[in-house]
C-alpha cells in the first residue's frame, strides 16, 4: 500500500487503517474510463498497487492474474455470498416495491457458500455438458441465420439492437425451456435486473427499476407453475423440476423460482455483450477479421482471445469470511473484494505481450472471463458455441464489414460490459451469396467443450516439395505472410493439419533451428499409412497452403550437457538432426549413430557427413552393419545423455541396455503410441477429486480420464489423444498414476506429479487432480 505523504486526504484510510492512495481514491468503476476499457484504467494498479481499497465503492480492488485466480480456487475464505448483492443499495421506497410484489430472490449456483452450493451444482449440471450441448447448436444456428437475412440486404445495421440482443435471449430461453408464448414478456423485464444489481440507478430510477423486478419476479413463477404441468419437456428448469422429485431437499421451490430470474439473465446478457464485444474487436483488428474470413478453424480460438481481450463479464465479488493475505496485504473478516478478472486477463505475468490481440494465443482460453473452480460458469460452453456460430455466419456472409464511425456508450456497472449499440456497414452488392448462392449452404464445425488446442493454426507455403531419400519428401514451409516464424527448440515438432481428411500429424522440424525464414520436415511414405503421410506424398505440392499448429517440444536437448549420445533409426533422424546441428553450435561433446535398412532409404546422409564427420556413425543393414546397442551402452557413464528416435524395436533395445544407467540418461521421441487405446475388459473404474473445482467424477472402465472430465464440463486441452504430444497434462495432488503416455521421463513418472489425461489412469481407486 501507499506511503503516508500518498494519502490525498488527511483521514482517507482504509479499513486495515492504510493510507489510501492518490489513484486508489480517484477509483471509479461507473465512470466512462472504467465501462470503455477496464484492463487500461487499471494497468496502474496491476503495476503499482496490484490491491487497493476503493473508498467510493467500500471494497478492495484485486487485478492481477494469480491472486484472483487463488481467490477463486478458495471459495471458503472468500466467499461468493455478495457476487448478486446490490453494488448501490435501493432506498426504502424502491424496497418496498419490492416488498409489495413478494420478491423473495434466494441464493442461486452463482452466490451460494458450501456445503449446500456443491450437491445442487452436481444435480443440476448435467444439461451443461458438451454432450448435452449438441443438439441446441442447429437451432442457434437457424435464428443466427434468420436474423442475418433480415438485414442483409440493407448495407447497415446495429448488430446489438437487430441480432446480438435478442437471438441469445431466445436461446436462453429456449434452453431454459420456456414455452414460447412467455418469451416475450420476459424480454421486457431482463436488463432491469441487471441494472438493479450491478448497475448504479438515480434514485428517481430505483422505484421504476424495482416495479419492473417485481414483475419480472411474479410472471418468472408464473411460468415456473406452468413448466410444472409439463416436467418431462425438455428445457433446464424441466431437468430441474425432474430432479426436484428425487432430490426435494437440494432442489427446492424457491432455489428454482430464483435459478429461473437468475439463468435468464445468465445465459443471455453475458453471450450478447460478449459477441458484441469480439464483433467490435475483430473489425478494429482489419487483419484478424481478415483471417477468420479466410479460415474459419481459427474462430474457436478466436472466441477465447476475444473473451480474454474484452470479455463481457468485467469482475466479480467475493467476501472474505477469515483473515487473509491477499497479493502481501493483510484483510481482515469482513473485507470486500472486487476481483476485477478483465485486469487479471492483461497480467503479462501470465499472458505473454498481453495487449496484443492475436487470435493465434496459444494460452487464450486461460482467461479468467468464466471464473474458475468450484464456481466457474456452467454455460461457458453454451456461450462459446453460440459466439463460434454468430463469427461463423459474419465471416462467411459478411466478411466485408466494417465499423461505422460512432461513439461507444455502456450502461453503468461494475460487472457485465458491452456496447450499447455497435453499427456496421458494407457494400451489399458485394455480398458472397449474390455471387454464389452455395455461401448459405456452407457451416464450419463448432468445437463444444473444450479449449481451443486444435484450432489454433498457421497458414504456410509449401515453397518447396524435395525428395530426399527413396520414399521421404521434405517439406519447406514459409509463413503466407512472408513474416518471420516462431523460434523453435532442437526435437521441437509442428501439427500438420491434412487437408480435408479431417485427420492431424505430428512431424519433427529437422532443418536450422537459427533459421526463422522457413520450417523443414520430412515425411516417409508408410505403406500402412494411416492417412498423413499418403496424403503428403499424393496431395501436397508446392504453393500448396498448409495448417500447422505449433512448434511444440517435449523432446528437448539438455543444452547443459556435458556429453550426449544420438540414436536415429530411420526418420527418427527428423528430430536428432535438429539435436546434433544444435549440439555441434554450443560446442558440446557428442556421438550421432544413424541406422537405416539401405542408403538409399536414409535421409540427409551426405549432409549430415559434411556437418558431423567423424561423430557420424552410419549402421546401413544392406551393407552389413548393424547397431550393437548393448556394446553402445555397455558401460554406464555419468553426466551422459542419450537421445534416441525410431522404430519401437530400436527404442525397447535402447531402454533395455540402459537400464543401468543413471535415471533418464535415455531420453526419447515416439512416432506413435497404442497406449491410449482401452481394453474395457482388462480395465477398472476409479473416481478423481478436482480440488480447485470441488468435483469428484466417476471414470468408467470404457472411459479414458479425458473423456470423463470434459463430460463433466471441466476444460482440459487435448491434441493427439495418444500420449505422445503433452498438451493435455494435468498435476496430482494424491494417489497413484498408472502412466501410459510417452512424454514423461522415468523421473517425472516416479515423482507422480503430473499425468495424461488422454492415456494414464489410477492405480487405485481414486486420484486428486489440481483441476
């Protein structure tokens, strides 16, 4: 906190009795700065003061990332209770309003304190699954499209007043099951709820506000009562009325008659401003909106950057039920806290050049926008698929609009942020589907569930298609832009989205890890392909453009090395190539040992001679030399690695000598890997406890641990589903991991600390994750 001489009044203290600063005074969260750009009003105090009171709010302010996060993950000390308390508390006439209509608003999911929020989340969630998801995605997308072709033709629109307010509202409604014929009138009464919990209305506007809550309270159990003659319709308050019958004492009358108000407003207000949000962001980044035109896999991605960049939900509240140390300051019992999670999602202590808008961040759906673990939104991916649905449909039928000129207005509050209205034009004689009417019949997949590992692609050039050995291509590979790559590690590998075969390859960089102007790999032909590399061979050619996602590495060199030792069989000489090219630039001792079945089937020989020399050993079975891999490793060498890729034989044969050498002295890069696959015969269940989300979820036999915990809405990042690329490991806390991946080494296995989700399973019975 700040020094006395900061105090820019005399008696201006905060409750722990320290002297409130110049910019912690001057805080206000109504003002324009605040309701334009909170991360940017803020960038002051994730520098200076990361948490300070607000003596015109009355709460302490927290902005930066790993603090709010540890508060959301203690959802004890820090207690949700006020997350719906009036921010401006209504004067005695707008109260007894109120009073007068019987308003009786109870704790809902949002605001609820353990024991009792838990089991109704558990009862309750099930709707909010991906799986359960899918079948609401064809009716987004009708009214999405309905909407669009409304206003088409008219070359200018207000996206917020002729689309973006009204088709999430239908959805929410829909998805809540109210019948159609109360649609409307549930409308009319959504934003006064909002604006008579976060917002700041005059007191003139209070009575007017809280006869339209009131209203708004009554019809919401009218047609609760309604729904009750029908439980078996399909809708969320149905589910609930359903689940109501089996377990009366979780599921109460009055939790639904507020879950009722509370889910309207929930699932509509938040998706609305959030799309309208992205959809202003986009067209202020011309060349982001540009690609998402030209390759709609990116637009999952694209959702979670605008969701981190200018989400629709700008903080939260928590209260603190025991003393506790926030960010090195002590708040006692009592203190309130504003977590202001859009500042947390501009920390760059967590999100690398976090001002920049890329649609590409490989860490975007980290953001903070839908909480996290025990109360992290439920609808997180009912609001995902509706915003990848509206982007879709802009980008296909639109993709030449653009911002008209205007001023950005925001209705005043802490929370929830969108543009009042947000106008675009275009040329409609430009429109794609006057061209080609097919543009209506085309739709991309939308990604329900999970974050956005797989959508997170690079266009590249094929500049150049090179054979280099009997059956193995080189692809060098440019950025379309002509612009510099990503730095990558030696054993680094790239994932090659394969055209429209819907599948995805893992294949190592093997060229000069220096060179930032091209990317190499090579592919063999396998005769028992399984599609990726008869798809290279048959299909690509040069000036071809390629997805790529990556570079990622879980295979890198130990660049502290004294001595390293390299094995390649075949084209695991891809990545080793890499390896020795960077061991030979740091002066380090090594050995390279290539083996192949002829030389005409071995790649880079002749370069790698020139480079390497005598450190090449060539093992050529046709010529009569094999590897001795036991005489190779005979004797056990301290402060040696060895660092193998090949065929599995050559790898068991690599495990086996070295088996007496110093732990992870042999480390390895697989091609592929079986050990995903379940045998449901030779499995059994076990349950895993997620700590920071207060779950416990049932693994079946059939079931690998990914898929269990994305059925349970819990996000985990996922690529290969293998074992073999990393991306979705998570960290134990307790008991034991059957490991089945082939990225841990055997020290991180024995440490038992981290796992697959795609793969590994329990031991026992049961596994804690930190999740």
């Amino acid at each position: 906190m700040s020094t006395p001489g900061a105090c820019p009044v005399a008696d201006d203290l905060a409750p722990n009795g320290c002297p409130v600063s110049a910019g912690a005074a001057a805080f206000d969260p109504f003002g324009d700065g605040y309701q334009q750009d909170p991360p940017e009003y803020l960038r002051w105090a994730r520098e200076q003061e990361p948490i300070f009171y607000s003596p015109q709010l009355g709460y302490w302010v927290v902005t930066r990332y790993d603090a709010i996060k540890a508060i959301f993950r203690d959802n004890i000390t820090f207690s949700p209770s006020i997350a719906l308390e009036k921010i401006t508390p209504t004067g005695p006439e707008a109260n007894a309003v109120l009073a007068s209509y019987g308003y009786a608003m109870n704790r809902t999911l949002v605001n609820e304190d353990e024991p009792a929020h838990m089991p109704r989340r558990r009862v309750l969630m099930e709707p909010f699954t991906p799986e359960a998801l899918k079948h609401h995605e064809p009716m987004v997308r009708q009214l999405t499209r309905e909407y669009v072709s409304r206003f088409i033709d008219h070359g200018r629109a207000d996206l917020v007043d002729e689309m973006l307010w009204e088709v999430p509202l239908t959805v929410a409604l829909h998805f809540l099951g109210v019948p159609e014929e109360d649609m409307d009138t549930l409308r009319q009464y959504s934003i006064a709820h909002t604006v008579n919990t976060w917002g700041r209305p005059k007191p003139q506007e209070q009575v007017a506000v809280a006869h339209a809550v009131g209203n708004f309270w009554q019809f919401a159990g009218k047609v609760l009562d309604k729904m009750r003659q029908d439980p078996d319709a399909p809708g969320w308050m149905q589910y609930g009325l359903r689940q109501q019958k089996l377990h009366p004492e979780v599921v109460t009358d009055s939790y639904l008659h507020s879950m009722m108000m509370a889910g309207i407003v929930a699932a509509h207000e938040t998706t609305a401003n959030a799309t309208a949000n992205a959809m202003k962001l986009l067209l202020q980044h011309p060349d982001a909106w540009r690609e998402l035109c030209e390759d709609p896999s990116l637009i999952p991605n694209a959702v979670e950057e605008c969701l981190r960049h200018n989400g629709s939900v700008a903080a939260w509240r928590r209260l603190v039920t025991q003393e506790a140390v926030v960010e090195g300051v002590t708040l006692p019992a009592g203190a309130k806290l504003l977590i202001v999670t859009s500042s947390a999602n501009h920390d760059p202590r967590h999100f690398g050049d976090a001002d920049l808008f890329d649609i590409r961040r490989d860490n975007a759906s980290d953001h903070l926008t839908f909480g996290y673990g025990a109360h992290q939104c439920m609808g997180k991916n009912l609001a995902r698929m509706e915003m990848q649905v509206f982007l879709e449909e802009f980008t296909r039928r639109l993709p030449h609009m653009r911002l008209a000129e205007q001023q950005f207005s925001y209705v005043p509050n802490t929370s929830f942020r969108g543009p009042e209205h947000l106008w675009v034009e275009w040329d409609p004689a430009l429109n794609p589907e006057r061209r080609d009417p097919q543009v209506l019949a085309a739709q991309a997949p939308v990604r329900i569930g999970e974050p956005s590992a797989h959508a997170i692609t690079r266009p590249l050039v094929v500049q150049a298609v090179t054979p280099v050995a009997q059956g193995v291509v080189q692809l060098t590979l440019a950025a379309a832009d002509g612009k510099p790559l990503p730095r990558w590690s030696a054993g680094a590998h790239i994932d090659v989205s394969c055209g429209d075969t819907g599948l995805s390859r893992q294949y190592s960089l093997c060229g000069d890890p220096a060179d930032a102007g091209r990317w190499q790999i090579a592919v063999l032909r396998e005769p028992a392909s399984r599609g990726g590399s008869a798809w290279v061979h048959g299909q690509v050619k040069p000036g071809d453009r390629l997805q790529v996602r990556g570079p990622r590495s879980h295979f890198r060199l130990d660049e502290s090395a004294r001595r390293v030792v390299f094995v390649a069989g075949g084209i695991g000489i891809t990545p080793i190539s890499a390896m020795a090219r960077r061991a030979q630039a740091l002066g380090i001792d090594y050995q390279l040992h290539y083996c192949g079945r002829s030389r005409a089937g071995m790649a880079y020989v002749a370069e790698l001679q020139a480079l390497h020399g005598p450190r090449l050993q060539l093992y050529i079975g046709d010529e009569g030399r094999r590897l001795d891999v036991q005489a190779l490793l005979a004797t056990p060498e301290p402060d040696v690695q060895v660092y193998a890729c090949g065929p599995q034989r050559l790898l068991d044969a690599l495990e086996a000598a070295s088996s007496a050498w110093p732990d992870d002295t042999l480390r390895v890069e697989h091609f592929s890997s079986t050990l995903g696959v379940l045998d449901p015969a030779k499995e059994h269940g076990f349950e895993v406890a997620l700590k920071d989300s207060g779950l416990v979820i049932p693994v079946r036999p059939d079931q690998t641990l990914l898929q269990a915990l994305r059925a349970a809405n819990v996000d985990v990042q996922s690529d290969c589903e293998e074992g073999l690329c990393g991306s979705c490991e998570v960290r134990v806390l307790e008991g034991a991991v059957d490991h089945r991946d082939v990225v841990l080494t055997r020290a991180e296995r024995e440490a038992n600390t981290r796992m697959m989700t795609c793969c590994s399973r329990a031991c026992g019975e049961r596994l804690t994750l930190a999740l």
